[in-house]
C-alpha cells in the first residue's frame, strides 16, 4: 500500500543517512520526516508552496502518523543500541580513571624524593595534575555515552596534550634526571590512553553493526526495489499528489 511504501522510504532514508548513532538535536521522528519530503520535493520537483499544502493537510498529517510510527520502531532498536553501549562507556572510564591514577602515583612517588624546597611545587604539580584529571574525565564522559568514538579520540588527545603542557611548565624547578622520569610518566600516560579510546570505537562499531543488521531487512529488500523501479517511485509520489489535489478542490 502506499502508506507502507512511505514509511518504508523514511525507514531507509535513516537507515542509509546512519544518522541514528550520535545525538542530535532533532528526535529521530524529526529526521524521518524531513528526510521523507524531502524525497517528495526532490522526486516530484514539487513547488515548495504546493509541499507545505500537502504537508498541512489530512493527508499529509496521516503521513506524518505513520512515518512518526516507524520512527518509533527505528528508536526502539537505538535504544536497545544505547542500552548495551552503556556498559561500553562506563569500562572506558574506569580504565581511564585507572591509567590517571597510575600517572597520578608514579609522580607522586617520584616527587617524594624531592628536597624540602622544592616540595610546595611538587603538591602544587599533583594538585594540578588532579584538576586536569578530573577535567578530562568530564570531557570524555558525555562522548563515551553518546558513543561517538571520532570526537572522543581528537578530545582525548587534546586534552592529554593539555595536561602535558601545563605538567611541563610547572618543571622548571626540578634536577634534569627528575624532569626526565616526569616527562617519562605522562608520556606512558598518554600513550596508554589510545589503545582504550580504539578499542572502545572497535566495540561500538561492532554494536551499531548488530543493530543495523536487524534493521537490515526493513531496509535492504526494499531499496532494491525502488532502485528497480525508481519510476514507479516517483508515479507513487505523483499520485499521492494527484489524491491531495482532488481532495482540496472537491
């Protein structure tokens, strides 16, 4: 019928467009709906005005119902999808937390053996190796729960770096041999903390490929089908116009 055919073409368009997996600041009803008139006005070459009519009307609140319906199905999977990546984001940050406190130790006791003078900057170092720390964690969490793996490698790796910078400034006061273990302890530090972020994007990916599998076949039986009829695609749409005309100028 042609209702199913629409919610299957909004179906597919999210699906294809992978827009599921990071957050947006439209709800994935949203998304469906405007990727689905868009389809409209690109298949018809419909005047935009002519759109917003069918979209005001009837007919076209009753396609919104059913494309928001799909939508619903769709969200469902991506709720299983954040459910299970919950646990994934929640690993990432306790190894995190783990290689901090390491760092957090080793400078610790390497500092111990600083001289007494030199001891108000060795607290203030620790101090402010725990500030940036924490920062770092607060930075990274929302990423690893939206599980948007890209923005929390290049966040990781700027803050590291930061952390890194300010650590350095704060060295002067130091023997080279002291300077150097420093510099050798947040380097380990750093190099620890892309192998997690790696294999938190590995395991993400392999959960978002389950939940695209299951949404496979809403979607790739019919996409070879519009690809073959891609003409009846568009007599589809033209129809569903043609209906709206005679029902506004009855």
């Amino acid at each position: 019928s042609n209702m199913k055919f629409l919610v299957v073409l909004a179906l597919i368009s999210v699906c294809n467009a992978n827009v599921l997996w990071h957050e947006q600041p439209k709800t994935n009803v949203d998304l469906v709906k405007d990727a689905f008139w868009d389809y409209v006005a690109k298949a018809t070459q419909m005047a935009e005005d002519s759109l917003k009519q069918i979209q005001a009307s009837e007919l076209g609140q009753e396609v919104n119902t059913k494309l928001s319906q799909s939508a619903d199905t769709v969200n469902q999977y991506v709720v299983a999808l954040k459910s299970q990546a919950g646990p994934l984001s929640q690993d990432l940050l306790s190894q995190i937390t783990q290689q901090a406190e390491t760092l957090k130790s080793r400078l610790e006791s390497e500092l111990s053996a600083v001289n007494t003078n030199v001891q108000p900057y060795a607290e203030k170092l620790v101090s402010d190796l725990q500030t940036k720390m924490d920062e770092l964690k607060r930075d990274i969490a929302p990423l690893a729960e939206a599980m948007d793996p890209e923005t929390l490698k290049a966040v990781l790796m700027q803050k590291s770096q930061d952390l890194k910078t300010t650590l350095q400034a704060q060295m002067e006061p130091y023997a080279e041999e002291m300077k150097q273990k420093m510099e050798q302890s947040i380097e380990d530090f750093q190099t620890s903390l892309m192998p997690l972020a790696q294999s938190f994007e590995a395991q993400v990916n392999q959960k978002v490929q389950e939940v695209q599998q299951t949404l496979a076949p809403y979607g790739e039986e019919l996409k070879a089908k519009l690809e073959a009829n891609a003409q009846d695609v568009k007599a589809q749409i033209t129809a569903l116009w043609e209906a709206f005309t005679q029902k506004t100028s009855q």
